[in-house]
C-alpha cells in the first residue's frame, strides 16, 4: 500500500514555509554537485486551521482538528461544542490531551483530570466550566481595569475601553492586568 509522509501544521497563519525539499534553505549551503543528487520531493502540508473538510473524518481527529479550528472564536467554539456534545462527552484521552495541548492553556489541562471516566474523558463538561472559568476571568480583569481608572479620575478612558478592544487591550498592558 502506498505511504504519504504528511506535515500537520497546527499554526493559525497560512503556511509560508517551504513546500518541497528543494525549497528548504538549508540545501542552499550544499555544492551544486551534492544537490543535484538530492531528490525533490514535494511537502504535503495539512493545515489543520484551514482544513475545509472536516467530515472527511471518522475519528476523534475531526473534534480535536475542529476544536483547533474553533479555538479562537469564542462564539463558534461554543455552536462547535454544542454540536459535537455527544462525542465530546465521551473523548478518548490522547484525543483530550492534544486538545489541552494545543490550547496552551494550564487550566484545561489541569481540569480534564476531573471529568475522566476511564480511559474517556467528558471533554463537554471540562471545556464549557473552561469557558465559564475564562469568562469569569475576563469580567475581573475589566472590573480590576475599572476600579484603577476610577481611581485615577479616568472616566473618559474607562468609556472608551467599554466599547474599544483595541485601547481596552492597551490599558490593561499600561496598567499591568
């Protein structure tokens, strides 16, 4: 049977890599001769991110790459897990563990402990109370930016930061939240 050597590419960015051997900058350093024995071989990159299809799959795979592809957008991310809670309440571990991974965040990894069922993990329960947990987060870090404008006098700030991401986002590193 034939083998394919795929590169998964879990960045958020299109690829901008190289796409085949050739490509690679490395092989720049070579003599022209040894490089004209080295065989061009084409990369085949998945990126995951933007992977139109996930239906193609029939295994855990298609939550963890939907997850991936969701994981930015707190609104599909929710419709994501919703739609998928059958399967996600019952979530093989090493499917778990790539999705706390690939996530980057310590409190899901801590958190799938407490939602294992043997060798399962009701991934459902742990990512919504992650949510919550992270909303909860949010709305103490603007509270927290909230009370120093005040403080400080800042109502105009603190009116702008209501409504601007941007310059909500500038205050917080200005202030140290």
């Amino acid at each position: 049977e034939p083998v394919v050597t795929v590169i998964l590419y879990y960045g958020e960015e299109p690829w901008s890599g190289p796409k085949s051997l050739h490509d690679m900058p490395k092989l720049e350093d070579f003599p022209e001769d040894f490089r004209a024995m080295v065989n061009d071989y084409p990369l085949h990159i998945f990126e995951v991110n933007h992977f139109p299809h996930l239906e193609y799959f029939k295994t855990d795979l298609r939550l963890v790459f939907g997850f991936l592809q969701n994981r930015s957008h707190k609104e599909r991310l929710k419709q994501f897990v919703r739609d998928n809670e059958q399967e996600l309440s019952s979530l093989e571990d090493d499917a778990c563990e790539m999705i706390t991974v690939m996530s980057h965040s310590e409190e899901l990894l801590r958190m799938k402990d407490r939602f294992r069922k043997g060798s399962k993990v009701d991934m459902c329960k742990a990512l919504k109370e992650w949510m919550d947990e992270s909303k909860l987060k949010g709305e103490d870090r603007f509270a927290g930016l909230t009370d120093r404008l005040l403080q400080d006098g800042r109502t105009e700030d603190l009116r702008r930061a209501a409504s601007d991401k941007v310059y909500r986002d500038q205050l917080y590193r200005e202030i140290g939240l």
